[in-house]
C-alpha cells in the first residue's frame, strides 16, 4: 500500500483504505477503482493524499522516486510517534517500506541525485532514517549479499535511530555543543532502541543489534558498551557506514553538510580501527564513481564539473574549469566542497 499526493494519481488504481469526511462519514470504502470523478471530487474538497493498493509493475517503476521517499517519511514520522506514545510497532507497514524502498535502489547513479534532492524535505530525524535504509540497501547490493541479507540490512537502516523519540527534543535539536551529560543522554538512544525492537515480534535480532551497537567502533571508542573488534553482525557494519556518510552529507542543528568526496574520505580513514574494512572499502571504490559528470563547488571558489575519477585516490577526481581541469589527486591544496548537481 502506498500513500502519494492526489496530484499524481491517475484513473484506474484502486485506493487502499477507507476515505472518510470530516463528520466521520464514509466517502469512499477501500479497494474502490479511482475515477476521474473521484479525482475530480478529491480536488473540491481539498483533499490531498490518499492510500492506494500496490500493482505489479509491469516494464517499470510503478511510482517516482519523489512519491515512494514521501511515502517513506510517511511511514517513519508515523511508527516513530507510535512508538514515542507507547503503541507498538507497525511491523507489517515497515516491512512493505522496505520492499518499496529495496525496489527503488535499482539506479545507482540517480539515487544519489536524488537523495540530495530530498535531504532538505522534512526533519533530519525522518530523512536520515530513510537515507540510511537505502545506503544500506546499496551497499548491500555492492557486496552481492543474498536478497533476504539486503532487505534485513534496508529495515535495520529504516529502524536504527528509533531510540531517539525517546530523547529529549531540547537536547536533540540544541544547536551548540553538548554537555557531557546531555551527551550521555543522547547515546541512551542505542539502548532504548534496542529494548524496543528486541521486546517487537517479527523483528529480527540481527536488526536489534543494529539499533544498538551503530555506534560501535572497532578500537573501542564508540557507545553505548565500547565494544572492541569487529562485529559479526553484517547489518551493523552496513548501518555504521550508511550512518557516518549521510551524516556527514546533511545540514544537522550543529554542523553544515560537508561533500560526499569528505564523507568518503572520513570513512577510508575510519576503516583502519574504527569502522569494518570489508564494507568501507566497498563504499570508498564506488560511491565516487556516480559523481562524475556532476557540477562541484571547488575550495578555490570555482565550479567544474568531474570527468575523471583517479581509481587508486576515488575522491581526488579530476575538474575541468572551463578550459582549465585541475587533477586533486596532484594538487592537495584543493578541494570539492560540495556537489551541486
């Protein structure tokens, strides 16, 4: 089932629940055939989205990447709230997400245009949810895991900052620098996830764990137990890179985005001790690769656009300026401060 703007919707699908009025009175019952008129009353009464059935696509994507992102968001506003009020989990509603979500992580170079096209579309809570989900959904892709491994990894991305909701908002939106025990209460977040999900039926161990221990750093620097060594838990590894990378790359209350090239480069260096080897490498070879062809900003205040990525030094690309390409793997002194499109 999925939720999208009335805007998109096209004569024929059949809706996916019940449309009530303001009254409460039934205006269309679920498994309804959508017609122009529907459509047309949808409109008058200002109605502006509405649960449809999935259909099996067929020759292609049956919804844009924009709709299945908003339904996601949907989806995660809506557990987290449950959740922050005492309900219990959608188990069902999450995993449908995943399945959306597993589906669009199909072409790799517009995934990353397009999540930052949304970065700025709701609360960095939602977002990074999402986001991670689908880094993780790729990355699982990258290092050819089996389906069951990926869509496990996508739903512990989905579910792994839900401790959160039960954090303060005043110390989770606080601008400046924490206090030491405004710290410690946000790292409490591993813990309350962890005692949410594994406490959930249908929800797996392994995306527990995942909720947990995605902080955990190999030299024993991280939260919440200081875990040293390299976990087993493959969705951990996964979800601890997908985390550090679309954090670094978003604007948080107390720190702007930084370039996918940094976040690359913050993870190769975290791969010697800190984060597991076998998955940052993967993602350090590859996620350079899809920014050829985009414009950047330079550190010299010029924009170019990357038309060659160095495979020995993936985040050192060459530039071309106007008729002047400038190659960051011999020049140091410049950087890629942001992409642009």
């Amino acid at each position: 089932m999925l939720k999208i703007k009335v805007s998109s919707l096209k004569p024929g699908v059949r809706l996916g629940k019940d449309i009530f009025t303001f009254n409460g009175q039934l205006l269309l019952p679920k498994g309804t055939i959508i017609l122009e008129e529907h459509l047309d009353n949808f409109h008058q009464r200002g109605l502006t989205e509405v649960f449809i059935m999935e259909a099996t696509p067929q020759g292609g994507r049956q919804q844009s990447f924009e709709d299945v992102y908003s339904n996601s968001l949907n989806v995660v506003r809506s557990f987290m709230l449950e959740a922050k009020l005492g309900k219990p989990l959608d188990v069902n509603e999450i995993s449908d997400t995943t399945e959306l979500l597993l589906e669009q992580v199909f072409d790799e170079t517009d995934l990353f245009r397009q999540m930052r096209l949304m970065k700025e579309k709701d609360d960095y809570l939602f977002t990074h949810s999402v986001n991670v989900a689908l880094l993780s959904i790729l990355l699982g892709r990258w290092m050819k895991c089996s389906r069951d491994t990926i869509r496990e990894c996508g739903e512990a991305g989905l579910l792994h900052d839900i401790g959160k909701v039960f954090i303060d908002d005043a110390i989770l939106n606080k601008p400046g620098k924490l206090s030491d025990e405004e710290y410690n209460e946000i790292k409490k977040h591993t813990v309350l996830g962890y005692n949410l999900l594994a406490n959930t039926e249908a929800i797996s161990d392994n995306i527990a764990r995942a909720a947990l221990s995605h902080h955990e750093r190999a030299d024993g620097s991280g939260y919440p137990m200081g875990t040293k060594g390299y976990s087993d838990n493959l969705c951990i590894a996964v979800v601890a890179v997908a985390d550090v990378y679309d954090a670094v790359t978003s604007n948080r209350v107390y720190s702007s985005k930084r370039s996918p090239y940094t976040a690359a480069e913050i993870l190769w260096e975290e791969s010697f001790g800190k984060l597991d080897p076998r998955v940052t490498k993967v993602f350090y070879d590859k996620v350079a690769n899809f920014y050829v062809g985009n414009e950047v900003l330079l550190s010299n205040n010029q924009r170019g656009v990357v038309v060659y990525v160095n495979p020995s030094q993936p985040t050192r690309p060459m530039v071309m300026v106007g008729n002047t390409f400038f190659n960051l793997a011999e020049d140091r002194s410049i950087n890629i401060l942001e992409v642009i499109d």
